[in-house]
C-alpha cells in the first residue's frame, strides 16, 4: 500500500467510528501516520476527558483503523 493509500483507508477507518464518537459529544481527527506502521490521532470534544477513552481508542479505533490498514502497528491519541 503506498502512503496515500494508507492514509485514505485510514480516514475511511475514522469515518466509519466517528458517528458513534460524536453521538457521545466527541470526535477524533487524524494527526500523522509514522512509517507506515503508527497512527497518531487527537481524541476531541467528550472525548477528551472521559475515563474509557484508552478502552476506546484500543478496542474500537485500533481494531477498525487496522481493519482497513493491517500493517499499522499501533494507533496513539495525542491529545
């Protein structure tokens, strides 16, 4: 998958859990992909300070982000 590839199977990944994210008053937006392996994003809004965020972003951002893109390695909120 070329860098391009991987970004755009990436957003498709965000777009398809945003909806359950911003139904709770969050969102979550792409901030860089790292070698082809790490996904950094920025948890935003309810997000931000809820207590299952990391249970979040591991089981349900993780798992649908490498749903899309199997090489990358780990997904890490940078906020």
């Amino acid at each position: 998958m070329t860098s391009d590839e991987i970004r755009i199977n990436v957003e498709k990944a965000l777009d398809e859990i945003r909806p359950f994210l911003q139904s709770d008053g969050g969102d979550i937006s792409l901030v860089s992909i790292d070698n082809g392996s790490s996904v950094k994003v920025k948890l935003e809004g309810n997000c931000i300070g809820c207590s299952v965020n990391q249970m979040t972003l591991k089981s349900g951002v993780e798992m649908t982000i490498k749903k899309y893109v199997p090489q990358i390695e780990e997904v890490i909120n940078i906020s």
